[in-house]
C-alpha cells in the first residue's frame, strides 16, 4: 500500500482526521470536504451493518442501540485486514473484553466467541464421519490393552468455548428457547458434520476431553484430562455422544 493510500485509508475510519490532500474539487482544488465525508459514513455504516449480521445473538441481548455504539468505536480502530468480509470481526470477541462500557456484561465477549465459532464452522471443510462400527474395528486391530493409544481425529467444524458464565443458557434464551438461565459456568461444542451448524451444551469433563482430542492426545491420556476436570467424566457415554453427533472422523490404530 501506497503512502497516499494508507492515509486515504486512516482518514475514512478517523472522523477527525482531515481529509487526504488529493482529495479535491475538480474546479478550484480545495478539498472535498463534504463529499469525502459522505463517503466516510458510508464505510463505517457498512462496517457496522457487517458485524451486525456477523454477531447478530450478541446483538440481540444488549439491544441495537447498545450494539452500534460498540460496532462504530470497533470499526474505526479495526479495518477489514482481509477482501473477503466473512473474515471481519474475527477480533471482536476479544476486544469487546477490553471494551470498558461492556464490563458489566461479563458474559458477552463468550456469546460473541460462540458467533464466531459458528462462522468458522459453516465454512470448515468437510469430512467424512466415524462411526461406532469403525469405533469397534479400531478396538479389535489394536487390542483392548492398547485402547489408550488410539488417536480420534475430530471434524474440522469443531470447536468448544468453555466460560465461567451460563452461556448456552444465554445463548438458547436469545433464540428463543429456554428461558430460564441457569448460574455458573458452562461449556457448549460447536459443529456443522453436514449442513447445518450446531451448538450443544457440553459438560464440563466432555468438553476437556475434546480439547485434549483437538491437541492430538491420545484416547487414554485424553480420557484422564477428563476425569481431572470432572470426576463425573464418563468416557463411554463421551464417545458415543461424539460419534452420535458427527464430531468424530477418524479413529487412528497407530499400527503401520
């Protein structure tokens, strides 16, 4: 990027920034003041309207009004890094952790990682989908006392966003489900196996399961980071929950 480009660039983002010095009037050569004004609004409405169809749960629980005030001070310290804007917005969630007049809204910045999450999975690659069967057939090839070693390879779709707050509570009552919020922490897995993205309370020891999974930890050291979270972890009721949704893709023996 050019030097006139960068500052025609800042200045459309930076309402008190004056206005690039080869933006002119074609007749007596003065700046066009109003004109590149009007363009300026025009870039940060459309920048505002895109987080808007981006985050649209996040926006629905702290109401328009409170969301485009929030969008309008992100966009104008957060331009587009990519062409394509399914990619914008990306650091939303983490901004809005900073963002002082959000403070008191201790849960958004989960609600607005849970949308991302949802984008990333509606574009992830596809995959093909294990089975119990295939769950069966990796078991009898390895042998029962080396269950432990087997690598689960999950959907690229999957993701799991663990919070200290009630977020798929939250998340259900703003789409108009259950009304009812529950206190305390909750984790949910996102996932699109096929063509529609999901979002699923997880339980705590389930979801440290497969984060250890996504890492490529092995079944049996996965199993154990589980049960440290959660002494309640079951690995049975965990895998057939997985299989059943479409998380998994891939059992692994290791055996060349």
């Amino acid at each position: 990027m050019s030097a006139g480009q960068s500052e025609f660039s800042s200045a459309l983002l930076a309402s008190d920034a004056p206005i690039p010095g080869d933006v002119a009037r074609g007749k007596d050569g003065a700046p066009a003041r109003k004109r590149f004004n009007v363009y300026r609004n025009n870039v940060v409405v459309s920048l505002c309207e895109a987080l808007a169809r981006g985050f649209p749960v996040s926006q629905r629980l702290v109401g328009e009004a409170f969301f485009s005030a929030m969008a309008s001070v992100y966009v104008r310290t957060h331009p587009p890094l990519s062409p394509l804007m399914i990619y914008y917005g990306e650091t939303f969630p983490d901004w809005l952790a900073g963002f002082e007049p959000a403070q008191s809204i201790a849960w958004l910045p989960d609600i607005a990682r849970i949308e991302w999450a949802r984008r990333c999975a509606y574009h992830a690659g596809e995959a093909p989908v294990a089975t119990s069967d295939d769950l069966g057939k990796a078991a009898a090839q390895i042998g029962a006392e080396r269950l432990g070693e087997l690598q689960l390879r999950l959907h690229p779709s999957v993701s799991v966003l663990r919070s200290a707050h009630p977020i798929f509570d939250l998340w259900q009552a703003a789409a108009g489900g259950e009304k009812a919020v529950a206190a305390g922490a909750q984790a949910v897995l996102v996932l699109r196996p096929e063509m529609e993205v999901t979002v699923s309370r997880c339980p705590v020891g389930a979801a440290a399961f497969v984060v250890a999974l996504s890492s490529l930890v092995p079944l049996g050291a996965s199993a154990a980071q589980a049960q440290e979270a959660d002494n309640r972890f079951s690995l049975e009721e965990s895998l057939s929950w997985l299989l059943a949704v479409g998380a998994i893709t891939a059992i692994e023996t290791g055996k060349i």
